[in-house]
C-alpha cells in the first residue's frame, strides 16, 4: 500500500538498546581562535548538532557547556569538539573542564570534606598517608594537584566512591589539546624529542586490551 514504510525489527531493536545504554555527561569546552558567540556562529553550531550547549565567555575566555547524551564520556566529548570546530571556522577547542589540575579546595568539595579534613589529609596527620605531592605550587598557598592522581588515592586509601574514574582520561585530553597548541612553535631537535616522547607513549597504549 503506498505511503506505507516497512518496519526493520532487528534496527529498531539496536536503537533501543543504544537508547537503553545512553548516559548524559556535563562537560565544558574552552575555545579559542574565532568568536563562537556572534548569532552567525551560534546559528552555525546549533545546526551542527550544539542544541544541547550553552554559550558564553568568561574574562575574555569563551567556552561551551554541554550536557550531552552519548553511549560514553570519550563519545560525547569527541562528537562535541568535531561539531564546534566544524561549525565555525577558525574554532580551536584548547581545554576540556572540568580540569584535570585542582586546588586543597576544590579536592575538598569534590571528596565532600571539610577544607580542614583534607588538609589533614594532605599534611599525613589523618588517613593513611602517601596523599599525592602537589605537581605545581609547591612553596605557596595555591598549591594545584592532579584531579587523576587524587582520586586514585581516595579510592585507595580513604574508601572514597565518587565520581572520578575518567579523570585520568580528561587528563590525557588535555595534554594531547595543548599539545596540538604548541607543536607548531618547536623546531628541531626539540621536535624529535616529543616525537620519540609520543611514539614511546603510542606501544604503551596499543598494548593488550586487558591491560588498559
């Protein structure tokens, strides 16, 4: 009968079960390179697929927070980078947030402790010690630690459940990004440093699955 769409059961059953399997993951983009806030470029990323972000700019730095649908976090961020710098031409995605690198308060608030409780923490007079050194800062007051290393040891040591198994990832994101950034300033032999720095990384993660 005309106008009538034959129905694929074993296709409609995949979709359900990637619909089933979806989660939504709140992250946020800092970009850089091209104002991605005129109605031309907002019109451009909505189309591209960005209805589930917002906008905005923060002391000159302009970002996009999304909260988006996918099967996985490494999913939802790729497809979300893909669409902004294919949207507006010049786009450069610089950063993934929430950062990798976190200051004794922000610890704080993620662990859901007390400032107090994870200086203690920090300082080896509670809990059983070996609590990550500080990777910058180190003398001052604005101490920064890595979020990755951090949460490894509250689930470790303190018997800490939150939120956090994909810092390592977020982690390694923002490294490849600033990476990206900065390699076309290095020349020479200091280029072939990194590229036997990433070609020894490379056998690390092309290792057994089982491993990873």
């Amino acid at each position: 009968m005309a106008g009538v769409r034959k129905r694929h059961p074993k296709k409609e059953v995949e979709e359900v079960l990637r619909t089933r399997s979806m989660q939504t993951f709140d992250f946020s983009l800092v970009i850089q390179g091209a104002d991605v806030l005129s109605p031309l470029s907002l019109n451009a990323l909505f189309e591209a697929g960005c209805g589930d972000a917002t906008f905005g700019e923060v002391d000159g730095v302009q970002h996009g927070d999304f909260s988006r649908d996918a099967a996985s976090l490494e999913e939802a961020i790729a497809g979300a980078m893909a669409a902004v710098e294919r949207a507006v031409p010049g786009a450069v995605v610089t950063r993934v947030e929430p950062d990798d690198l976190v200051t004794a308060s922000e610890i704080a608030e993620r662990f859901g402790r007390s400032r107090e409780s994870v200086r203690l923490l920090i300082a080896g007079r509670r809990g059983p010690g070996g609590f990550p050194a500080p990777v910058s800062h180190l003398k001052a007051r604005g101490r920064l630690w890595r979020w990755a290393e951090v949460a490894a040891w509250g689930r470790e040591s303190i018997a800490w459940t939150g939120p956090g198994q994909e810092a390592a990832f977020i982690a390694a994101i923002n490294g490849a990004l600033e990476l990206r950034r900065l390699a076309p300033r290095v020349r020479g032999r200091q280029r072939r440093l990194i590229a036997r720095i990433l070609a020894a990384a490379d056998v690390s993660l092309s290792g057994p699955v089982g491993s990873r």
